[in-house]
C-alpha cells in the first residue's frame, strides 16, 4: 500500500469517526465547551505581553481546527453545536438564579 492512500484511507475513516460523534448531544455539547474554552471567537491580543498573546493564539488555532474538521464532515453541526451550546448556557444561567431567589 502506497502512503497517499494510507493517509487518504485514515482520513476517511477519521472522517466517518467524527460524524457519528456529531450525532451525539454529549459530544456536541463537549466540543461548543472546548471551542469556548479555546476562545475560538476572542481576540488573542494581550497589549505587553508575547507570550500570553502567543499562548491566547495556539488555544484559538485549536479551536479553529475543531471548526474546520466539524464543517469538513458536516456543514450543518457547527451551527448546531454553537445553538445547543447557547442554550446550555441559558439555561445554566437560569439556574443559578434561580438558586440566588
């Protein structure tokens, strides 16, 4: 076996992988939590400090490969990730208020 189609054989399967973990709430849920937690759609930029905006952007090129994968596989999840995981938010919002009354 050549190594291009190795590689492509990989990427399929890889591929086929990661679609049948969009259609899991959990996993969407989880991967809307990593991309917030990688500051996917924040600015990197800390005025004076190199190494806190170089770190700010390796978390966010991480994030965007998250992003770039998911649309890869399936155009609608991100929408829909981004949407559920929203919602989450609203509703542990809620909840904390709730318990503040």
């Amino acid at each position: 076996m050549d190594y291009e189609k190795l590689v492509k054989d990989r990427q399929k399967l890889f591929d086929e992988y990661l679609l049948e973990l969009l259609k899991l709430y959990g996993f969407r849920n989880f991967i809307g939590r990593v991309m917030d937690s990688c500051g996917t759609y924040g600015q990197p930029y800390i005025p004076g400090s190199f190494d806190k905006t170089a770190f700010k952007c390796g978390q966010m090129s991480i994030g965007m490969m998250l992003r770039s994968w998911i649309s890869a596989v399936d155009p609608n999840a991100l929408p829909l990730i981004e949407k559920e995981f929203l919602n989450e938010l609203k509703e542990e919002e809620r909840k904390r208020q709730e318990t503040e009354e």
